[in-house]
C-alpha cells in the first residue's frame, strides 16, 4: 500500500562538516538540505562553528563548540537547540554531536532519529584508539536510539561496524547517493584543457579529494608512486583538492621527477569541477582503507562519462564496477594501480566503453529525484 503524500516536514541535518569545506559528509547533507527545500520542506543545518564563515543562509546554523579536534567538534547545546523539529537526520560519524543526540532522544523519545551512516573511520595510533573507543561504547547507544539508520550500500552496511551491534540489521534501509546526472554528464572540453596547457592529443588524468590529514585515505601518495613507474608513457595528470598535506604532495611529485607532468589546481569552483572531469580521460580513485565508503567523486566521473580505476573496497565496489565502468585494484597497491592505469593509457576504445556503460548505470541507479523520494518515503514512516 503506498504512503500517503508527505506533509511539510521541519527536518533538522546534523553534521560535522558543511560547504564551504569540501568533504563528502558534508555534500551529502548539503544536497538532502536544498533538494528537500525544494520539495517544500523546512530544512536547517546544524554543524559545529570551527573557524569564521560568511554567506550562510539563515536556515544553516553553525553552532559554537568549545572543544574540537581535526573534524570533530563538541558541540553540548544540540540537545535543546533541536526543540520543535518534527524529525533529525544525523550524519554519522561525528564525535561531539551524536552524544547530545542520544541525551535529546532520552529525553524526546517521541521525536525520530534517522542516522545516515557513512564510514568507519580510521586512523593509526592514538587518534585510531579514540575511534575504537568510540565504535565500542557509543555507537552502541546511537543505534539504540536511532529510528532509522541509512547505509549507502548493502556491501557496506555488512561490513561495517554496525554489522557488529545486535539489532541494528533491523533498522537499516539501502540509500545510495545520488548525483545530478545534468550537471556532470559526457562531452570534451578542449576550452578547459587548452587553459591549463594541456595538449590536446593528450591522455589526461584526474584526481579530486581533499589534501588536508582528515583525508588521509584518498591515495594521493600511492598514485604518485605508481605514475613515477610510468615517465615513458605520455599523460599528464591533474589534482584538485587543498589542505594542509598539499605541499607534501608536491614536494613527493617533485622527488620523483613528476613535477611537470602533475598540475595542482588547489580547490577549483563548484561551477569549474564538471567541466574538470569532461577535460579529462580517465578518473583515478586510489582510496587506501575502507574510511572510502562510496565515493561521491567516483560518480561525477561516471556522469560525465569517463572510466574510473577505484580501489576494490566495501561501498566503493557499489559505485564502479570492475570491467564495467572501470577497474578495480587492490587498496594501497602500487603495482597494480600501476598496470591498471597502463593498460587504459594504452587502451583508448577500452576507455570509450567504460565511459558509456558507467552514465547510463549513473541515469539508472544514482540519479537524485527517485533517491529523495526514497528519502522521503523513511522519513513519511516515522512521522505518520
């Protein structure tokens, strides 16, 4: 039996980190805000104030915290900010926000909490056993609270540390992300690419993540590792991203001999980004450990129809399908992330297929309109 049409809701998004910092928590929360707005609904953002932002709209509250680390902020007031919201939508992980969550929803029982899981998240040393410590104490009692909890893929979500907490298989549902099929879709832009210097005969490779510590993961170091194996064939590569780890990065591309064949471009305008990926001719993703749960880059690629080389992980094997839309290599595998770029460098009619198979996959499965019907079908269950 179909639900009944959905009411406006006023609808709470809590979250570590919102636009202008690029990371894929916050552009998930970012599209759910505005698409949800659109739909007539009253959507506000909640996420901790770590630094001075301007240009905010009214309905994105960025709210002080006393104490934060890195990406995570403290943010106690959370639990009486959310009064008179009909639901919340948490965005996990986010150590500092989900605990007064937990106090608000003992408190409010009667007001739903979906959770949004997007990643374990990993580290090494000190910072790994504040994760661990976490996992095992705290989200225990966030998944207890919780109405709904959405996992991006099946893959993921039975591999994750939810996997682990009894119960918790009851309330998940499978919500992929969704990608804005008009924006990013196939086409060559010699424009963008005869601006950067590129010539044009010349297979050109594409990176996007962030380059700051909270990133780590994205791979950045291995793929410089592999192209430094590959100086005799002709590509060039491109890298968009910024953070504290960019000079690094460079001072790596550099010491490999690499430094005039890499272009940094820092963090490029959300209106240049499409036209980035239709300048380029193949999209690596060389993800490191399973903190990569999706990949919303890896679907960008895809819509403007260009092949993918993705690390083989839970959640990124739902976005790019080996032999399919690209081809997947084992995490932090230099020698095969180096022979899979080879043979698509070598490859062009190869690169062509995989290009059209991952948009129309992209048209069928990621495109945004039935994903926030979907969306809002959860949030229709909960309030009735």
């Amino acid at each position: 039996m179909p639900l009944p049409p959905l009411r406006p809701l006023k609808i709470a998004q809590v979250v570590s980190t919102y636009p202008p910092y690029r990371g894929g928590m916050g552009a998930v929360a970012f599209e759910y805000t505005e698409r949800l707005r659109n739909r007539g609904h009253n959507v506000h953002v909640f996420t901790p104030r770590y630094e001075k932002t301007v240009g905010d709209p009214d309905y994105v509250h960025r709210v002080p915290s006393p104490l934060h680390w890195g990406n995570a902020g403290v943010v106690p007031s959370l639990a009486y900010r959310l009064k008179g919201f009909d639901l919340v939508h948490l965005h996990y992980p986010f150590f500092g926000g989900a605990e007064p969550l937990i106090v608000r929803k003992y408190l409010q029982p009667h007001q739903p909490l979906v959770m949004t899981y997007h990643m374990d998240n990993k580290s090494s040393g000190f910072k790994n056993l504040i994760f661990d410590a976490h996992r095992r104490a705290i989200l225990p009692w966030i998944v207890e609270r919780a109405d709904k909890i959405l996992v991006s893929s099946r893959e993921y979500a039975d591999t994750c540390a939810l996997s682990k907490i009894p119960d918790a298989a009851d309330k998940i549902s499978i919500l992929p992300f969704g990608i804005d099929v008009e924006r990013f879709h196939p086409g060559r832009d010699d424009v963008f690419r005869t601006a950067l210097n590129l010539p044009l005969e010349t297979p050109v490779l594409l990176f996007v993540g962030g380059l700051d510590q909270a990133h780590y993961f994205k791979g950045l170091s291995v793929l410089i590792e592999a192209l430094a194996e590959l100086k005799e064939k002709t590509w060039q590569l491109l890298v968009i991203g910024d953070g504290n780890m960019k000079e690094i990065y460079m001072a790596q591309a550099r010491m490999v001999g690499l430094s005039d064949r890499i272009k940094f471009l820092g963090a490029i305008s959300e209106e240049e980004k499409p036209r980035a990926f239709r300048a380029t001719d193949i999209h690596i993703f060389p993800s490191t450990d399973r903190s990569e749960a999706f990949g919303l880059v890896a679907l960008e690629a895809a819509a403007s129809g260009i092949p993918c080389i993705a690390s083989d992980l839970p959640g990124v094997r739902s976005v790019v399908k080996n032999e399919e839309t690209g081809l997947l290599i084992k995490p932090d595998n230099q020698e095969e992330l180096t022979a899979a770029i080879n043979r698509l460098l070598d490859d062009e009619s190869l690169r062509r297929c995989f290009g059209i198979a991952a948009r129309r996959r992209v048209e069928n499965e990621f495109s945004w309109d039935p994903l926030m019907d979907r969306l809002e079908e959860v949030y229709c269950g909960l309030v009735g």
